[in-house]
C-alpha cells in the first residue's frame, strides 16, 4: 500500500498463501492521502474506527493513533502488520468495541462497516469525545456508502458532506456540532424467540449492535434449532456463535452440557454471553473471542455446531468454513460430530468430505441443509 507516510506490506489475519484478497482497498488510500493534501493536525488524539486489517493505523503509527475494532481477526492482522514495520508495541492502541472508547478524539477516521447498526451504536460511543474541533473523515467504498449512512453521521455528529468519487472509494467528511441533541442508542436489542423450534423457544435473546439479525431469529438458525441432535456427549462448541442462541438451545435442553461459545466479534460474544445468562441456564458456559477453534486442545470435544459466514465484509469466499471445518476436525474427539447448517447452494456437503472422508445430510428444505460428519 502506498501513501504519503511511505509504502507498507500488508496481509490480512490468519496469512494464507492462497488468499489473493488484499489487506486494504482504494478507501483506505483515499482518507490516508486526504490527510496528507489537507495538512490534518495529527498531533492529538487519532481515533480510527473500523480499520479493517490494520491499515489506517500502520500507516499513521507515528502518530500514536487508537484502533477501535469488532473483529480478532482484525487485532491480529494489526499486531503482525506493525511488527513487520518495526513499530514498539504499545505505539498504536488496540480497543475494542466493547471497550470504554477514548475521553477526547481529536480525528475520528471511521472506516464504514457492513453494518449500519454496528455504524450507529460506535458513533453513539464516540460522540461524547468529539468537540467542534474534531476532524471527522468517514472512508468506504462506494458501494458501502448509502444515503442512511450519511444521515447517521448527520444524526449523531453534525452537518456531513461527501467527497468525490477516486477509484470508486468516497470520502465523508462531517462537521461534530457539539449543541446537537442525540438520540438514545436502542443497543443491545433484546426479543423473545417463537414456539415452535425447540428448547429454546419462548426465550431470550440479546444482540449487541452489529451481530447479524440483531432484531428478529433468521430463517437458517430458525431451521437449525428444528433440527439439533441432543445427548451427543458433555463438551459441546457454537463455532461462529453470533448471539448464542444455538448454544444456549443445547444447553437448555441438556444442563449437563459444556456449552463453549466462541466467535471473532467482540459483539457477538458479548451478545452471546448476555443471551445465555438471559435465560437462566443452569448449566457451564465458556465464552471466549478467538480465531475459531484456536487454543481449544486437540481430541477434547464431543460436539461441534456451526453456521459459518461466507462473506469476509463485501467478498464472497468459502475460506472461513474450510477453517471452521477443518479446526472442528482437529478439536473433536474420534467420533465426535460436527453440525453445520448452510445455504444449499454452498456446497458446503463437498468440503465436509475433503475434511472428514464423509458427510450426511439431516435435514433439508429448498433453501437450506443441516449436515453431520463424523471424525473417524
């Protein structure tokens, strides 16, 4: 990536030879070359929020900048992108969003997120911070930046405006007026969950902005709560756990159940955390923020369910199941089965065969399956 600050390798987190996807985008260089061309003071306090795998904050790491992200993987590929340029650990601020953010923000770089949910309840966090001084840049692609995304700026900052479009990324840029009355943040959201799917119906759920189907169950995991084995052995994983609530089915209906929760967001986690203690579940619980099954000793596992992503923000690609499923396979116990449910059209029947020599299908309807495979 090349900028005004010098020219910087970059790789996303974990590192995959094969990955041919970059670890930043044309937005990126946009508001980084913005900087330098308007001469932004940089001597205060640097808020980048949403920086997707350490790019704003490398570049500008002698500036001692804060990095406010949802995402591990993201933390991660920062931590390994700063070493490789030499910078002293403790130069750049690592937070997450769950994290009180900074008492003052000088410039707020906000590098716009899939969610406009996630977008809002950051912006909510941060206004506090931001005085009438403050530079405001937003960043994203063009097609990540919609009419509701300026009104939320509008909204929660102040008056906004959009730059031109350059190598179809756009630059925002907001004036904090610091009169204006803000809305209350409706985050975390909480709703109840129908009849009809099992252990977990009639109870609660808790999102935290940004979790995906913060206010209502989606049809997948509807269909996967129809269709959970029960009594498949006591240490029991929600792989990509979101809010929890397949976790927290399994441990409803067997209290004796281990039930770890893991996932890469820090909101998802949170949410699933929140879930869990919502409804009362008399049962262990772990809930940890990692890169899927890392860390979770090899054979040590009797159930895995998952529901992975295929999307890594805007692209589509299978990377992050293969990961899931082949580190499913490592952590489970000979015998122990993994549970996946997917889109039909994912294929996903093709990989679990690469990886564990079989897969079945256990349930099904025209948009989605429910599959198992079996560590031999």
């Amino acid at each position: 990536m090349t900028t005004p600050w010098g020219e910087f390798e970059l790789t996303r987190f974990p590192e995959d030879a094969r990955d041919r996807l970059r670890a930043w985008d044309a937005s990126d260089e946009y508001v980084l070359r913005h900087l330098a061309q308007e001469r932004v003071p940089l001597s205060g306090t640097v808020v980048a929020v949403g920086d997707r795998w350490g790019a704003l904050v490398t570049a500008l790491a002698e500036h001692r900048p804060t990095q406010i992200t949802d995402s591990h993987l993201t933390q991660e590929a920062t931590r390994a992108n700063l070493a490789r340029h030499g910078v002293e650990p403790g130069a750049v601020r690592l937070l997450t969003t769950q994290d009180p953010p900074p008492d003052r923000v000088d410039v707020l770089l906000v590098r716009v997120p899939k969610s406009l949910a996630l977008l809002e309840d950051q912006l909510l966090r941060l206004a506090p911070a931001v005085h009438a001084g403050t530079v405001v840049v937003g960043t994203g692609m063009v097609k990540e930046i919609h009419t509701s995304t300026l009104q939320l700026f509008e909204r929660i900052l102040g008056p906004t405006r959009t730059s031109l479009a350059e190598k179809k990324a756009r630059l925002i840029f907001c004036t904090p007026d610091p009169a204006l009355e803000r809305p209350a943040g409706p985050w975390p959201y909480v709703y109840t969950l129908p009849d009809g799917i099992g252990p977990a119906a009639g109870g609660t759920v808790v999102n935290h902005a940004g979790v995906f189907c913060a206010d209502r169950l989606d049809i997948g995991t509807r269909f996967f709560l129809r269709h959970l084995p029960s009594g498949q052995g006591r240490r029991v994983v929600d792989l990509g756990c979101g809010n929890g609530v397949v976790g927290t089915a399994v441990a409803l209906a067997d209290p004796e159940a281990e039930v770890l929760f893991v996932d890469e967001s820090f909101q998802a986690v949170a949410s699933a955390e929140a879930t869990y203690k919502a409804n009362g579940v008399p049962g262990h619980a772990e809930f940890r923020v990692g890169d899927g099954l890392a860390g979770v000793p090899s054979g040590s596992v009797d159930l895995v369910l998952n529901n992975p992503p295929f999307h890594s923000h805007q692209a589509t690609t299978d990377a992050t199941a293969r990961r899931m499923f082949a580190g499913a396979r490592r952590a489970l116990r000979p015998g122990g089965e993994l549970w996946v449910i997917g889109n039909r059209h994912l294929g996903y029947h093709v990989t679990l065969r690469r990886i564990f020599g079989n897969s079945r299908l256990v349930a099904g309807d025209p948009k989605f399956v429910v599959l198992k495979a079996v560590k031999r």
